[in-house]
C-alpha cells in the first residue's frame, strides 16, 4: 500500500502443557515458552510496530512468590526491546546464581517471565496515542488470583460510549474510554460476579476463605463470564485474555472480521492472528491449524482442558478482505494464491487501457507488498502475449519464414523494479506543512528501462488517500516519459471510513469520497451533499440497529468508470505529461479472488454489524460540519 495508513494488531498466545523440566528435557530449555513468543510476535511485526507487549504466568505457586511479569514498550523498534530487557534479567538473574542453571523448579520460583502462560501483542496506535499506558497487554490487579485479568487484542468497538456507560450504570468509576479499558473492566466485573457466587456456594459447604481458593479456580466458567460480558459488543475482535490462577481464552468477533488461529497438541496450545506464522514457529502443516470459528471461544482451564465454545450466536461470516489484500503475510498458502488471482482478475481492464499492445509496455509493482499480485498479473498478460504470438503465426503461416518465426517467438514481456521505497515516511512526518515536499522524495524511480512512448502499468495493493502517488509516485513515473502510466488497484475503491481496527476514519481522507463530490459539483447536483448530511442528522438519536447508511447516495449516481476517471484526474497534476489512468478491481472479483473473506464495506458500505452504520453517518456529519474528529 504506497498511503501509509496505521492499521490491526497483532497477538499471541501460548499455553504450555506440560511442566517446564519437560521442555527443558526435550528442547534444552525451560525458556521454550518465552522463545517461542519471541518468534510469534517478531513474525507479525507487520501488523503493528507502534508497540508491543508480553504477559506470562506461572502456575502453581506458593503465596508470596511472584507469578505474573509483563513488560511493555513504545520505543522505535518494541519487540526487540521487550525481548533485550526480557534476556538481560534472566542472564542477570543465571549469572548472579549459577545454581538456577540445573534446577528448573529453582528457575520458575525466581526468575521472571519464565512460566506456562504467555500472552503477546504487538500494535499499531490507531487513535494516535502511542504513550507507554495505551500498550497492551492490560492488567487488571488483584490479591485474588482468580480475579487477576490480563486482556489484549486485535479490535475496535464501534460502541464504545454506550459500553462505558454501561460500566457506570454498574457502579463503577473507569479511568478512561478507551476501549481496551472498557472491556476489560467488562470482563472484569463479571469475573468478580462469578468469583463472590462460586464463594458464597462454596462458604455454604463448609469451606473456609483458603480452602475455597484453589475450587473457586476450577469451577470458573470462562464461557459464561465471556456471555455475559461481550453481549453488547458492536465491532471487529479477536480478544486474548489470561487469568491469574491460569484459566486463558481467545474470543472471535461473530461475523469473524478479524483472523484467529489455533493449533494443539499434547505439548501445547497456541494461538495468533496469522496461520503461517504458527506453521513457521511449530514447524507445522497448513492443515494442522485451525481457524476458529466466528463467535467462539477457545478457552484453556488451568487443567490443561481445551474446549471451543460458541459464545455469540454468528453473523453472516464477513471476514475483513483487507487482510487478504495486504494486512497479513503473504506466505499464507490462501492468501498467496488469492493475491495472484487479484493481479490476475485485472488484466482484461489492463489490456483495454494499453490496447492490447504488450510489446510496448513495461509492468512494474509498489509497494513490496504488491508483488505478489503484480505475479498474477504478469501471468495473465504472458497469456494475452502468447495469443498475440499464436494469432500472428497462424495469420502468416502460408509465408512465414525463419526469420519472422523468431522475431515473432523472440518478443517477451517486459517486467521492472521501477520504484524504490527509499524511507519510512510514517515515522518522521508529524506536521501537514512539511508532508508534501517529503512526500515527494519517499520514492525513486530506476531510470533507462522505458523508451519514450512505452505504456508503464503499475500494481498497488490499494489506493486510499492517494497523496503518495500524486505528490511522489506518479512525478516520478513521469520522469521516465511513458506515454501512459496505469496505475492499477488490486482493491476497489476504498469509500468509506473502517472502523473495525483500521485507521481510515474521515471521510474526506478517500480518494474515491473526494472524486464523488467532484462529480456532483460538475453534475450540478451538491445539494445532494446537504440533502445526505439532514438524513444523518435525523438519524442521531436511533438506536444503531434503526441506522442506515446514507452516505451510499454520495456515490449512487456514478458508475465505477466514471468514479475511476475522476480519480485519474484528481492525482494528475499539470506538470505530469503522460495520460494517467487509474483502474480499480471490482468488488465482483474481488469475491472471486477471496471468496472466504466477503467483508467489503470500506468499498461497498454495507457495515456487518449495526454500530458500523452509525460510524460511517458520523463520519459525514464530520466532514459536513468540518469537524476533524474520529467517527468512532
């Protein structure tokens, strides 16, 4: 994606089974655990890198011993300063009593982070507040093991002011809105809830306070603590939670927008945003791992008992399609082959814009991300290459000579690296006065590979803003003299904001939104902007399952073609003297291409859950009124 737009978050989760000699037995280590967090989280760098954080618990301990570390951090590169920090204690720790080095048992009790629980999370800071205190994990403290709750996740809830109230209205005094808080003081509360019932149960039986401890633990229900506390939820999770005596879960949002998987053997339990990523660490097969099932929970007691449990009723399954076009890592054996169907669905619409003329034309990708359907649609342009040979065999076959054979065999499709991302852009631009001229410089081009007057087809993986490709991308393709640059989305148009955890809230940011309003004006029709705010407006007070989307009829009197050409204009500045023209996939292929992951509304605007409607209307009342305010 050349738009730098923040965006997921990542977790992990792991449950050892076994007792650590076990692993130190086998694997040579008791930091089997902790090593294998550190490759999990590493290897989903990709989904945040604006934080990371790392929880572990130990079981079974006496009273008085430490059992729960976390250790977070906001610094520039945070997984690797988490592990640094981690590594320099325990070698501390080994180095000052050479004595832990034979005694596992020794190890547990004293050095920290070492433990049968951990929980992981890296992440993008989407509401701009990347202090140390908006880092998960969360903890939430108690001298009650059982009632110590350790929550991350990868999610945004679009309901966030009626989930605080709801707390209120419970008696309690949050410290702030923000999300996370909230649902973890959720969870929280109906943890607390069960612990005083199994107790006051228990008491009646004749148990003392300590004595009703260690049952209290076993009789826990995870499952019906999570019912009760998710059952206003309206968003996009995958919510990772440990408790202090060793109960853990994951619970998946019920229209499954955001990915979870999970593997289990005898030894283990873990679970994490991405497939590949577990198959890399455990060395495993694409079939070994699971996808859990939207609106379910898998939940660990502290017995080592696994269970998948439906929590909420499912939606209609609307996993974020986004994931498949960028967000997660391409060695996903799915995700691969669906990126290169995107490249490939495209081609027909590529042809038609270079008239057919592959022999002049140069294919090119940006970003790296892009590769992967820059293949597919390299493919299929060999493919229209091959016909034009064929065709232009048989055309000539009664007076071909050797000679023309091989000019016709010798003509190849022509591929090139002609961008070349040279800086990070989002970790040093803070201020609009200076973006443009940075912007500019973010990319260079690879000069002497096109010939005047040769088409250059370039692949993105989306376009949103469409800042970079105008200020930088598109001046710079221009440098080279094409005689037309294509640049082609393997995303459709990006109209509408998310708000299930990426960070595309206003409006007025989209490429597409602006092109809209373009048109209306030109078409003598922006009273249909006014005419769309009053409906918005109206809607305010409804509850969110009364809400509707209006902001569809912005786009409603366009076609996909029509909105393209707009945008086409809009980042073609005057100085560019090659024809620009922007092509978009359309949402038909894109279904095709990902045909488990039908989540679409950041392009078609049908929101899966009903605070999603309510957000994007927000959305445009902001931009109406020039309130630069998040819708959610």
């Amino acid at each position: 994606m050349s738009d730098a737009i923040k965006h997921e978050c990542g977790i992990a989760q792991v449950r050892l089974l076994k007792p650590l000699e076990y692993y130190k037995e086998k694997y040579g280590t008791a930091f089997y655990g902790v090593n294998k967090m550190y490759l999990l989280m590493e290897k989903q760098h990709n989904r945040g890198q604006d934080g990371a954080g790392f929880a572990s618990i130990k079981l079974n301990v006496q009273p008085g011993e430490r059992y729960i570390s976390r250790i977070r951090s906001n610094q520039a590169q945070p997984i690797q300063d988490i592990f640094e920090q981690i590594n320099q204690r325990i070698n501390a720790e080994m180095k000052e009593n050479p004595e832990y080095a034979d005694d596992v048992a020794l190890q547990k009790r004293k050095i920290p982070y070492l433990g049968e629980l951990f929980l992981g999370h890296v992440r993008y800071g989407t509401f701009g507040k990347n202090s140390i205190e908006s880092v998960h994990p969360f903890l939430r403290q108690n001298n009650w093991m059982h009632r110590n709750l350790i929550v991350a996740g990868n999610f945004n809830m679009t309901n966030v002011n009626h989930l605080f109230n709801n707390l209120v209205e419970l008696g309690q005094h949050p410290k702030e809105k923000a999300d996370t808080v909230t649902i973890m003081e959720k969870i929280g509360h109906f943890l607390d809830s069960e612990v005083r019932k199994l107790y006051k149960k228990l008491k009646k039986e004749g148990y003392s306070k300590q004595e009703a401890s260690p049952h209290i633990a076993e009789q826990l229900n995870v499952a019906k603590i999570l019912k009760k506390s998710s059952k206003n939820w309206d968003g996009g999770y995958a919510m990772a939670g440990l408790m202090g005596h060793g109960d853990s879960f994951v619970l998946r949002d019920p229209a499954g927008i955001r990915p979870c998987y999970y593997y289990k053997d005898d030894e283990v339990v873990v679970v994490a945003s991405e497939r590949p990523v577990i198959q890399t660490v455990f060395n495993l097969n694409f079939e070994d791992i699971k996808e859990l099932d939207p609106g379910h929970a898998i939940i660990t007691k502290k017995n080592g008992d696994v269970s998948i449990t439906k929590i909420i009723e499912p939606l209609e399954r609307k996993a974020c399609s986004f994931e498949r076009i960028y967000f997660s890592r391409g060695s996903d054996a799915e995700i691969y082959k669906e990126r290169k169907m995107l490249g490939r669905l495209l081609m027909p619409e590529v042809l038609k814009a270079i008239n057919y003329d592959t022999i002049n034309t140069v294919f090119s990708f940006i970003p790296n991300t892009a590769e992967t359907s820059f293949y597919g649609m390299v493919e299929a342009a060999q493919d229209e290459l091959n016909r034009q040979k064929n065709e232009a065999i048989l055309e000539e076959k009664e007076s071909l000579t050797d000679e023309r054979l091989q000019e016709i065999l010798a003509h190849r499709l022509r591929t090139e690296k002609i961008a070349i991302k040279d800086v990070k852009l989002r970790t040093f631009i803070t201020e609009d006065s200076s973006r443009d001229d940075l912007v500019a410089h973010v990319y260079d081009v690879t000069y002497g590979v096109i010939k005047k007057d040769d088409n250059l087809v370039i692949i993105d993986d989306s376009i949103v803003r469409g800042t970079t490709l105008k200020k930088s991308i598109i001046k710079m393709m221009d440098r080279l003299n094409p005689k037309q640059i294509v640049v082609v989305s393997s995303a459709p148009q990006i109209r509408y904001p998310d708000c299930y955890g990426i960070d595309m809230a206003r409006l007025e940011d989209l490429v597409a939104f602006r092109a809209a309003l373009e048109l209306l004006e030109e078409n003598n029709n922006s009273q249909l902007v006014e005419e769309v705010y009053n409906k918005c407006k109206e809607q305010v007070n409804l509850e969110d399952k009364e809400v509707q989307n209006f902001v569809k009829e912005i786009y409603e009197p366009f076609t996909d073609e029509q909105i393209s050409e707009k945008i086409s204009e809009l980042l073609s500045e005057p100085t560019v003297e090659a024809d620009v023209k922007v092509i978009y996939q359309s949402v038909d292929n894109l279904h095709k291409a990902c045909p488990k992951n039908l989540g679409d509304w950041y392009f078609t605007g049908d929101y899966p859950t009903p605070g999603g409607n309510r957000v994007v209307n927000r959305a445009f009342i902001n931009f109406f009124e020039g309130n630069k305010d998040r819708a959610y």
